[in-house]
C-alpha cells in the first residue's frame, strides 16, 4: 500500500513485516530497494541478543539464533500485520501484529504510519503490549538508507553529536559508555536528550532522524548504505536495560523522519 503528501510518496508492505520498502521525494529514492532492505521494525528486541538468551526475573528463555552465535533484530518482522484504520486515508495508516513463536510471552506490536500534510516528514510510532504476563522488550526501526541519491551524486554524511559510544565485546554492546570513535560503525550510541542525527547528501538533500529515547544505532560499513537505527534501548537490552511491558504501562516509541533542501525550503 502507498501513502502520498505532497510530492512524498511511502510504500508499506504489511505482507513482509509491514516494511517501508520505499521513501520517494521527488524524484529521490531514500532507502535502499530489494528484499530485506528498505526500513524494517525491530520488535520485540532490536539489535543483537547475546547468545539468544535473555531472564524475565528468574525465568530464563533462549531464542533462536540468526546471526551467529547470537539472536538479531526481534520476530516481527518476519510477520504478516494487518491495517487496523479505515483505508481512504492516503497519508496515514495504522497495523498490528500477534507476538508469536519463539517469542514466549503474548502480546501485541503496533505501527502507526504517517505522512506530514505537506509531505516534508514521516512520523513513525511503535508500540508494544501484553496479553498475559509483564515481559522485557525493545522496539525500533532499521532503515537502510541509499549512499547515494544517484549514481554519481555525493555521498551521505552522517551528522551528530553523540554523548558516548557503547563499548563493544566479542561483538556485543556492553554496558559501558565510552568515547565516540570515527567510523565506520556499527555502534550504539547514547544521546540523553533524544535522537537528533543528520544525513547530508552534500547540497542535494539532507534527512534528519528524531526520536525521544536515547539510543541510536549507526550502521556505514556497507558501500550501499548508511542506517541511522532510533531505538527504545540498546542492542542486548533485553539483558542490560531490561524494560518490562506491563498490563498497564505498555512500550511505546517515536521517530519523525524531516528533510529539506540545504540551500532552500522543504522538499
């Protein structure tokens, strides 16, 4: 299905993890085309979980493995999610989807969809309940956005000011923040006072990332790609900073997408 404002268009396939699979503004292609790209949901964990396993108090569950020795990325997006709104709505739109095996707790994912009236932003929410017991849980997106808008056009920048950088061990965040090191990454970083990243792509366009939580997963080691992933908590989080979805205060989190032209107005 497709939403459209302005000269914006957003193509969400709800059949494959209710995946943007494509961001046009103009005649510009944001995010990177084909199976498993474009932006995809992370949920009910995002990022890695180390060794598959994760506690909910004095429970321990094991995941399978999907990247290594380890459980990447949550379950959701590998579901088929249902457009819960009423479908005349050409500029926002609302999904759902059943947490299920190998999750172990029942529960709920939404994604709400929607498009700025004058298509100059994307705003973006998640939300994560339960249908039983309180349980441990993340949620975010990955979105995998081009290097470059054309072939031979510049590529992109990636603009922040990160407060601290989360070392990494054997392939794993750890809890300890350290000093933000040049790139390339495929770091977590911590931002307090919300998620505020820029993609540049020299005068031709440039993208900024919002969100209210702290986390920020970088990802520029692909030729192809640059992911700017906003997230509820850090890759092993489930582990590390465990947030429990509880009968009466579900998860729930934000990112707007904006951009403009650097030397005018928005797009």
């Amino acid at each position: 299905m497709r939403l459209r404002a302005g000269d914006t268009e957003v193509t969400v396939l709800p059949e494959d993890g209710c995946r943007l699979s494509s961001l046009r503004v103009g005649d510009a292609e944001l995010l990177v085309q084909g199976s498993g790209s474009g932006s995809f949901v992370m949920a009910p964990w995002c990022g890695r979980t180390a060794d598959g396993v994760f506690r909910n108090g004095a429970t321990s569950h094991r995941l399978p493995l999907n990247a290594g020795r380890h459980a990447i990325h949550g379950t959701v997006r590998e579901q088929v999610w249902q457009r819960v709104d009423r479908a005349d709505d050409d500029r926002s739109a609302a999904f759902v989807v059943d947490l299920a095996e190998p999750w172990p707790y029942p529960g709920r994912v939404t994604q709400i969809i929607e498009l700025a009236e004058d298509g100059s932003a994307l705003t973006m929410t998640l939300g994560v309940e339960t249908a039983g017991d309180s349980f441990p849980a993340q949620a975010g997106w990955h979105p995998w956005f081009v290097r470059r808008l054309r072939s031979d056009g510049p590529e992109a920048a990636v603009e922040f000011s990160p407060t601290g950088q989360l070392v990494r061990a054997d392939g794993i965040a750890t809890t300890e923040i350290g000093d933000v090191r040049p790139g390339p990454w495929d770091d977590c970083f911590t931002m307090p006072d919300g998620v505020d990243v820029t993609l540049r792509w020299g005068a031709e366009l440039e993208l900024r990332v919002t969100g209210r939580d702290e986390w920020v997963v970088v990802y520029d080691e692909q030729p192809h790609a640059v992911c700017v992933e906003p997230q509820s908590g850090p890759p092993n989080g489930l582990n590390t900073h465990p947030r429990l979805v509880t009968g009466i205060e579900p998860l729930e989190t934000t990112t707007t997408w904006s951009w403009r032209r650097p030397a005018g107005p928005a797009v």
